[in-house]
C-alpha cells in the first residue's frame, strides 16, 4: 500500500493507526464536523462567495485512511478545493496552539472541539496514533499525551464534574515503554528512519508502526527509509512527556555503517 509520503497529490488525509476497531461513532463525529467546519472555513475565506462542503474521495485498509476532497457545484469545485490544504493547516495551527501551555487557544470554540474530537480516539486508547497528512507528507502526528493534552485543552470537562476528577498524575513515556528506554540505552532500538519536511522520524519496530521525531542523531548521517539499529536516550518535553529520541549512534542493518 503506497505511504502518506508516496501520494502529494492528495490535499488531506487523516490517517488513523490502531491494533482494533475504532468506534463508528467517534469517525462518524471527526467527519461531521470536519464537514461543518470546512463549510464555515469556505465560507468565511470568501467572503460569503462560496459555499463547500466536505467528501470522503477513499477510505483504505490498514490503518485507517481517510482521503479527503472539497465538494461543490461544477463550477466552483476548483475554487473550493483550493481552501483544502488551508483548512487542514487551520486545524493544525489550533492544535499546536493549545499544545501551547502559556498562550490562549486559538480559533472557534466549535473548530476546537473538532481538533479535540479528532484525537479523542487516541485519547481513550482506540487508536495508537493519528496523522494529520497535507500534500502527502504527515505534518501533525496525535500521540497518546499529545492527544490527552488536546483534550484537555480544548474540551474542558464541566464545571460541576472538574471537583470529581482525580489528580492529574505525572505524564509517562508514552512513545517508548521501560523496556524500550533501557534497550535505547543498551543494545539499541531496531526502526526505519525516515525524514519529512527536513526532520528525522524512527518507524520503530516495536512501535507498532508510530513516527518518533528524531531531535539529535548526533554525528550519524541517517538515510531516508534506511533500517538502522538506533542508540541513545528519550527526549523530553518541559511537563517530563516522552516526545522523541535523541540518538547517540544509529548502525545501518541493511546497508553499510
């Protein structure tokens, strides 16, 4: 099956990786409302000229991906795809704003809830990963604590059922497991790295198919989907989250060192 990387001709896609069956209801509440609020993002980026709505073009097996396309009449449909590529960084430019702790959220509060609903599969572990993917590359990839965040931020629980909720505890390194920290640090870590849009990804083997962002490969030069044995150690973000791996020595496995 060709990759997210093998096919830049599709505008947005949304790739959900998983080891079961993703509830209907949560992909069926991803694709209403990313259909409103791509109807609302046509309409408010032309002034009121246009008016579209949102397709599902093909769904393929595997992981879960969802190809989407703009749709409008005859001749407006090139208009309308146009705001695709946009509306798909509109939501990752709300995601990354309320990743951001010290600044305010950003965007319509129902478009905020579209980004939370996204990654509520991953969230409530029915997914491993989600890949927001524009012109075929994967530009904003929902991790287990990405997505717990995203929820967080954009989906606040009520007021009268905040009192109830447990204390928050400490984030785990949800991209690696314990076992696999200390394999990083000894023997090494068996993946594919791969580079999107100028950073460094390890497809780990035992990772189940997840991008982990590469942040230091130190002195080795990596090869785009070259097999390396990767040693190093977890790179962490500023809550102690897992976010990716700093490599201290990667040996090429298929291919010279």
């Amino acid at each position: 099956m060709a990759t997210s990387i093998d096919r830049p001709d599709e505008q947005f896609k949304i790739v959900i990786e998983h080891s079961g069956a993703v509830p209907a209801a949560d992909i069926g509440a991803i694709l209403l409302g990313l259909d409103r609020a791509f109807t609302r993002f046509v309409r408010s980026r032309s002034g009121g000229q246009l008016e579209g709505e949102l397709g599902v073009r093909e769904v393929r097996h595997g992981c879960i991906e969802v190809v989407l396309e703009a749709i409008a009449s005859t001749d407006k449909l090139l208009d309308a795809g146009a705001y695709l590529a946009p509306f798909a960084s509109h939501l990752i430019e709300i995601a990354k704003a309320a990743l951001d702790l010290e600044g305010p959220t950003r965007g319509p509060k129902a478009d905020q809830k579209l980004v939370g609903d996204i990654a509520r599969p991953v969230a409530n572990g029915h997914a491993r990963q989600i890949n927001l993917v524009i012109h075929g590359n994967p530009t904003f990839n929902i991790t287990p604590d990405v997505a717990s965040q995203l929820i967080e931020r954009l989906i606040p629980a009520p007021k009268e059922t905040k009192a109830l909720l447990p204390p928050r505890l400490p984030p785990s390194p949800l991209m690696l497991g314990d076992a696999e920290h200390i394999e990083l640090a000894s023997r090494g870590l068996d993946g594919t790295a791969m580079e999107v849009d100028d950073q460094w990804y390890a497809r780990l083997v035992s990772g189940g198919g997840v991008l982990v962002p590469i942040f230091n490969q130190g002195r080795d030069i990596l090869i785009h989907r070259g097999l390396y044995r990767f040693h190093g150690y977890a790179a962490q973000g500023v809550r102690g989250e897992v976010v990716g791996i700093n490599i201290t020595g990667a040996l090429r496995l298929d291919g010279t060192a």
